[in-house]
C-alpha cells in the first residue's frame, strides 16, 4: 500500500496539465518530504534543469548554494529541504530568456505540498514570480525593497532576488545583501538543520 506522500509524488510525476503549452515536453521537477524544515521557492527550471531532472542543477543553484551555506547534499536531501518552483516545468525560450512560469502549478499542486510539510519551517522566496504569490500584499513594491526589509517576513519567510547572473550586478549596487541579509540566512538556515530537528528518515523523494 502506498502512502498519501507517495501518492502526491506520483501524481505530480504524471501531471499532464500544461503538456499542450511546453514545447520542450513534461518534466516536473520538485522534492519535498514531511520533514523538510526549509522549503525554496523559485520561478521554474531552466534547461539544463529540465535535462538533468535535478532542481537547480545550473549556475544559479550553484550561487543559491553559495548564498544559503547550503552542500549539494544537504540541498538534493528531501528530508532536509523541499524545492517547490512556482511552474514545475521548465516554460521555454522567449526572447531575452526564458518564458514566464506557467501559471497552472501553483494552485493545482502548493497547497497540497504544503500540508505535507512541516509547519515550523523557514521559506525562501526566490525571484519576483514566488514573492508576488506568497506576498500578495507587497506587490507594490520592487524586489529590491522587499529584500532590504527581510526582517520583517520572518521567521516565516525570507525574500531572496533570483541567482542568476544578473544578480552578481545586483548585489554591487546593494552590498548590504552581502553584508546583512546574507549572514541572517545563513544563520537561519543552520539553525534549521541543528541535529535533532530533522528526523533522520527520508520519508519522501524528488520528483
């Protein structure tokens, strides 16, 4: 017999939803588990993760690592960190990047992930696309401004600009990224993973 859990995975695994719409094909990536203490919620995989099947298999996982304090191991273990994108499917190219997330993810499979989740954990909103999901009430604001005032989203959530590239250029222009937001979330994120406050059985899997 299988578990809800297992289930849910499975589901995900065979969604179909946006298969007409992804000229790349179907491919969800995710990984979560009902012990994951630190939850990451960016804007959909890219290429490369699209091919690997592996969330944040690029450059920007890279940096993301680099930012959280993160090991691979410790990033690719469900029972430690659950990776739920805002489109589970990697959208495609447009012109100047990739296409937005697909819209269709968020409120056919998030709260389903959710409720399997922990409810002491920490959430790091990364990118525009998640900030604007799951801080409605700041839309008007520009990301930068939501990450300067950080502090006041947690100990629930903490908004984080995308890794990519771009975000190098970014961070010169506002070395308090590097000087404070980035020691809290290290700090944050070390504390979550304190020995005893993850059970140590796997009880999920990625996508």
């Amino acid at each position: 017999m299988t578990s809800p859990l297992s289930d849910l995975h499975s589901e995900i695994r065979d969604c179909t939803i946006c298969a007409p719409l992804l000229t790349d094909g179907v491919r969800p990536v995710v990984q979560f588990s009902a012990t994951a203490p630190i939850l990451i919620i960016g804007q959909a995989p890219g290429s490369k993760v699209h091919a690997s099947g592996i969330p944040w298999d690029d450059d920007s996982g890279n940096r993301l690592r680099e930012w959280t304090g993160l090991s691979r191991e410790q990033l690719y273990d469900p029972a430690k960190v659950a990776i739920m994108p805002m489109g589970f499917c990697y959208p495609g190219r447009a012109s100047g990047g990739d296409k937005p997330p697909r819209k269709e993810c968020a409120p056919q499979w998030h709260e389903r992930i959710l409720a399997t989740l922990p409810p002491d954990r920490i959430t790091l909103l990364v990118g525009s696309y998640a900030q604007a999901y799951y801080l409605p009430a700041t839309r008007s604001m520009s990301l930068t401004n939501r990450v300067r005032q950080f502090d006041s989203f947690l100990p629930d959530m903490l908004p984080l600009p995308h890794p990519a590239w771009r975000s190098a250029i970014w961070a010169k222009k506002n070395p308090w990224f590097e000087e404070i937001v980035l020691p809290r979330l290290r700090a944050e994120i070390a504390a979550k993973l304190k020995p005893n406050s993850v059970d140590p059985v796997k009880t999920g899997d990625a996508v």
